[in-house]
C-alpha cells in the first residue's frame, strides 16, 4: 500500500501539472473574478471562498479520478496490477489518499489566495477543520468519478464530465442558491455537492453542523459505493 501510494503520488501529482492547473488554477481564477467584480462585501468573499473551495474538489474528485482510472485501464495498468499481489480495493484506496491530497492542497490554495487578495483570515483551529473536513467530505464526489470511469472510455468520460458543471450550477456554487428558479433549488438541495457546501458555510460561520447534511453525504456515499461495488461484480462475472 505504501508503496503503490508513493508511485500513484508520483504519476498522478508530480507528473501531471496540468492536473494541479485544472484542479487549483481555475477555481482561484473563478474566486478572483467573482469577488473583484459582483461585490466588496467581505460576507460574500468569504462565502464564495467555500464555494470555489467545493468547486475544486469537484473537479478534482470527479473528473481527474475519473480520467486517472479510465487511462489505467486502457494503458493496460490496471490489469497489470492482477498480476500482483495487490487487491482491487488496496488500489482504489491508494488512489483514494492521493486524491484526497489533492483536495486538500486545493483547499490550502484557495485559502491562501482568500487571505493574499481579500483579507480573509481564519483561525488555526478552523483551518485544520477545514483542510481535514472538506476533503473528507468530498467522498462521494470521488466515488462519482469512479462510477464515471465504470465506461472505460476517455470520450464518453469526458461527455458525461459535464456532469460537474451542472452540479457546481444547481447546488450554488456559482451563484448564490437562494437566486437559483425554485425547481433549480428542489433538485440542488438534494446533491451531495449542497449538502458539503452547506457543511463547510456552517463551519467558517461558526454555526452547529445540520446533521441532516451530514446523513445525506453519508447516504450518498452508501449509495453510489454500492452500486460501483454491483457494477465491478458484473464486470467481473461477465470477463
């Protein structure tokens, strides 16, 4: 595991920068323009600072997972990994942690450019919740890019990729939740995006956890994990 992990950090981070562009780069873009242009209020700022935070995991749970995992099987790695004493789930746990890094190296950037440009300022306390929590949070995010990756084809990946941009749209992260049509707002109260975003609101402001959001990233990562591990069981009766 060790040892797996090292080289997924190596070929998945150190050696893909367009990853960290991607993953990092444009959700800080998206923070500056946003907060220099709509408004000065600081309230917003910070809101829209957990937002893009969000927003980068996003992008980095569910499309560069599902891009990762899709080139493994075609470049033939993961059927090499058969070969080894290494079990399916030693492997996606492995890609798990490294993603799970990068998430939270997404949440540092965004942070510090909150801080650097907007004077936004958290306490110790709250940025080790924060660092640990919303990385933590975007389980289920993760597990999306795995079903997405369930295809085995880097176009129908990057078709069904746009899956993020309607997330990110529904749930608030690009506008503010509350200006979304109200059926807009029926289905996005109910994506496991909402509820981590709603998680997080709550954190910086100081506010209890709603624990019905945190049941429904729970019940969301129930669900979508179960039906990977009856996708991977079919796959693996029909081979």
């Amino acid at each position: 595991m060790w040892y797996q992990s090292k080289f997924n950090f190596k070929r998945i981070i150190l050696r893909n920068p367009n990853f960290l562009f991607f993953d990092i780069l444009i959700p800080v873009l998206f923070y500056l323009l946003f907060t220099k242009i709509l408004s000065d209020d600081m309230g917003f700022k910070r809101d829209y600072l957990v937002s893009m935070m969000i927003y980068a995991n996003l992008l980095g749970s569910v499309l560069t997972v599902a891009n990762t995992l899709v080139n493994d099987y075609v470049s033939g790695y993961a059927k090499s990994l058969r070969l080894l004493p290494v079990k399916q789930w030693q492997y996606y746990i492995s890609i798990g942690s490294i993603f799970w890094l990068l998430n939270v190296f997404c949440v540092i950037a965004l942070g510090l450019t909150g801080w650097l440009f907007n004077d936004i300022v958290f306490s110790v306390k709250l940025w080790l919740i924060l660092v640990g929590i919303i990385p933590l949070l975007a389980t289920p995010l993760m597990l999306i890019g795995v079903l997405l990756a369930q295809t085995h084809d880097t176009n129908t990946v990057n078709i069904l990729g746009n899956i993020v941009f309607l997330l990110a749209i529904v749930s608030g992260l690009w506008f503010p939740f509350k200006t979304l049509p109200h059926w807009i707002q029926i289905i996005g109260g109910h994506t496991p995006v909402y509820y981590i975003a709603e998680i997080a609101r709550e954190l910086v402001s100081g506010k209890m956890i709603t624990w019905g959001y945190l049941v429904g990233v729970i019940i969301w990562s129930l669900l979508l994990g179960s039906l990977i591990y009856l996708i991977e069981k079919t796959i693996a009766r029909t081979c």
